[in-house]
C-alpha cells in the first residue's frame, strides 16, 4: 500500500483525541505522503500547532483570513492542492457542519471547494456517538459517498465504554491508502457469518457462546478495504458494524442458516466466521421454566450445518471456514475442512484468554488442502488484513 506522490489534508478537530493527529500524520507519512495540517479553532484546546507543524514539516493552516497566503485566497489554493481531504478526530460538530455545508471556518471552506475524495474519523463520547442526530449526520455523509472511518470501541478518555473512540492512527493511514489501491477483491461479492447465535431454551432463558463478533467485524472492514461487496449475517456482537456492508440480523442457528441460503447464489466467497450453535432446545418451553429442586433435563439436537450446506450447493462459492478449538488443533481443523468439503479453514485456539473469543487479539493458522500459514499474534484488525490478502492469492 502506497500513498506516494498524494497530497492530503489533515483537517484536525476539537475532540479530546486530537492529541493524537500528530501520529496520524506520520504514519501517513510512512505511507508515503506529503500533508498539510489544518486545524479547527477548538482542535488547538487539544493539541499544539507546533507538534503538527514539526511532524508534517509544513505550516499549519487555520486562519480563514490568512494574508500570507496567495491573494489570501488560502482555502481554494489549500483544496485545490489535496488529493485526499482527511478529518481525524472528526468531532460532532465539525461533521454537523459538514453535514449542512456550512462554512464558517477555513476547514469548512475547503471541505466545500474540493474535489477530492473526503474521509472523516469520528471520536467522541459513546453517548455522544450513539446520538439519534450524529447517526443521521453520518447517515447523510455516506449517502454523499463520504467515507466514514468506523471508531473503536473500549475504554474512554472519559472513562465511559463504547463506540467512539478513535480508529487506529495506522488503520486510518490503511483505509486512505485503500482508496489508491486497486486490490484483487474489486468487484467481488461476499458473505460473512459473524457472532453467536442464541437458542431459546424458554421465553427468557437461552444456549449461546462467548463469540463477540470481533473477529468477523475486522474482516468485513479489511474485505471493504480492498474494494469487495460485503453481505454480514449477524448473530449477537458487542462491536459496530460497518456501514458499508449490508447487515441481516439473525437470532438462532436456523434464522442464521435461512438468512445464509437466501443470499449465497450470488457470492463469490463465503466466510463462516460466526459461532454457529451445534445443538438447540428440542421443545423450547412457551412459559418460563419454574425453578424446583428437581435435576432438569435439556433434550438437546443438532442444527443445520451452514457451512457443510453451502459447500455442498451446485454453484458454490469459495468457502472458508472457522474452526475454534481447545484441543487437537492442527487434527480438528484439517478434518474439518475434509468433513465439510470447504477451501480452506481458519484455525482459532480458543482454549486460552490471551486470544480468541472476547479478545482483541488473535493468532490463527490459514490451513488449505496444499498448504498451512500461521499468522503469528496481532490485533484482530491486522489478522483480517492478513487473512485476505492469503485468500486473495491462494483463490484468485
Ligand atoms: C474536554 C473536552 C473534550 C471534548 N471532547 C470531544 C470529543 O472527543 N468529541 C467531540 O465531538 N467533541 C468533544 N468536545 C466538544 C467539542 O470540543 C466542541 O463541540 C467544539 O465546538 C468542537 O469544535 P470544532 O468541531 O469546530 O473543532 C470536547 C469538549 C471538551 C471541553
């Protein structure tokens, strides 16, 4: 990934995670990329003009009314210099000005006079993030084509818990890389599985799975990144999904099965990253089963198998699956991938906490019928990035 020869505008705004656009620059930079900085009036409660200026080795821009620029016409000269407008932090109110194209400041006056592609990182507070009018700002941009980098979800700066914090300086750098490279999954459609399923037990009680849906999440962004079409049948997650991708909500291994096979013609690949129940309640109880000093026996049966279902499909896509497991590793995964008649099977140990389900790091190995690929310890986010660029050269 190269941002060589690209000129791009680093608008900085005022959230608290403005103190990290210096590092956004550099590893921009690391790309390959020439940037000016422009920062918001509030952006400099947070962070210096000297930390930028000494970063970027260019002077930072923040005055509408600047008289050294030429003709002082700062902000036509400044967007028709950018090859890539890029707003990280992007904070509520920078993207509700955006939002209603106002122009009030030099940084929403070159948001306006460029022609260029334009990416915001949303940072705030999770309730902030969740407000009914920020989503339907966010809503707007993306229908305009902007590209919206998701936040991270964790710990706050405020000490609160959730989506809004934000995205990874080198995830940003990655995802304005992504809009100059033209990748091998152009074009190409696919689906993924992602978190658990719930089954009922009675009205209030279920059998589900530690799946957070993490894992899936990260690689539908890394598929979106390298240009596919991404179709997401969800389970029950704890982690935003990307917006870009269209969302099927399913509850139950069956729901997810039908939501499966109802999309799949179309795909290209298949990815079954979800924790897909083995087994359901026989005779799910209507009311809620009263408590007794009786041992209570579950008659448990087995669900659908989605993955073996698709692999056997007349047309089927290319079909990559999941094998989390605790014990006999390397001999589960292969005969999972044997058994099921699928391309090729990621093997997740889950039998610890360092990684795995919950986590935000993993360590998979890529396992095919000719080859094994381990992919050694890092965060989710890289392990999806890594996963498809190995699929893209073992299948395309
Ligand atoms: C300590 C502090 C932290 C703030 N952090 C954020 C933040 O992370 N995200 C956000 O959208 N607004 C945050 N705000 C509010 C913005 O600074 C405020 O809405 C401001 O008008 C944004 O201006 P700008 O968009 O022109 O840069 C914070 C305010 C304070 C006082």
């Amino acid at each position: 990934m190269t941002l060589t020869n690209k000129n791009i505008i680093l608008g900085v705004s005022g959230s608290i995670a403005a103190y990290k656009a210096p590092d956004i620059v550099r590893r921009l930079q690391d790309l390959g990329a020439e940037v000016r900085v422009v920062l918001t009036q509030n952006g400099a409660q947070f962070v210096t003009e000297l930390s930028l200026q000494v970063t970027s080795k260019n002077k930072v821009h923040h005055n509408l009314w600047d008289p050294e620029m030429a003709l002082s016409m700062g902000h036509i000269e400044l967007a028709k210099w950018a090859d890539v407008v890029l707003i990280a932090p992007a904070s509520a109110n920078t993207i509700a000005n955006l939002t209603s194209g106002k122009a009030s400041d030099l940084l929403g006056n070159i948001i306006l006079a460029s022609n260029c592609p334009l990416l915001i990182a949303p940072a705030m507070n999770q309730q902030m993030y969740a407000a009914d009018s920020v989503q339907e700002n966010l809503k707007t941009l993306l229908e305009r084509q902007i590209t919206i980098i998701q936040p991270d979800n964790g710990k706050q700066a405020c000490g609160d818990i959730g989506a809004g914090r934000l995205a990874d300086a080198t995830d940003i750098a990655q995802q304005v890389g992504a809009l100059f490279q033209h990748t091998k999954l152009s074009g190409k459609k696919i689906l993924i599985t992602l978190g658990a399923t719930i089954e009922a037990i009675d009205p209030v009680r279920y059998l589900s799975n530690h799946s957070s849906g993490k894992m899936g999440s990260a690689l539908a962004d890394a598929c979106i990144e390298a240009g596919a079409k991404v179709t997401l049948v969800y389970g029950n997650i704890s982690v935003p999904l990307n917006q870009k991708a269209t969302a099927i909500s399913a509850t139950s291994a069956e729901e997810m099965h039908q939501a499966v096979m109802a999309n799949i013609a179309t795909q290209d690949f298949f990815i079954a990253c979800a924790a897909v129940s083995d087994y359901r309640v026989k005779n799910v109880e209507k009311n809620k089963i009263k408590k007794s000093n009786q041992a209570l026996i579950l008659e448990l049966i087995p669900t659908a198998d989605i993955l073996k279902d698709v692999c056997q499909l007349t047309h089927k896509p290319i079909c990559i699956g999941f094998a989390a497991e605790t014990q006999n590793l390397m001999e589960n995964a292969e005969n999972k991938l044997k058994n099921k008649g699928c391309d090729a099977i990621i093997l997740n140990d889950v039998s610890g906490t360092d990684f795995g389900f919950k986590s935000e790091e993993n360590e998979v190995v890529f396992l095919t019928s000719k080859s094994s690929l381990k992919i050694e310890k890092n965060s989710k986010q890289k392990i999806a990035r890594k996963i498809v660029e190995t699929l893209s050269e073992n299948f395309l």
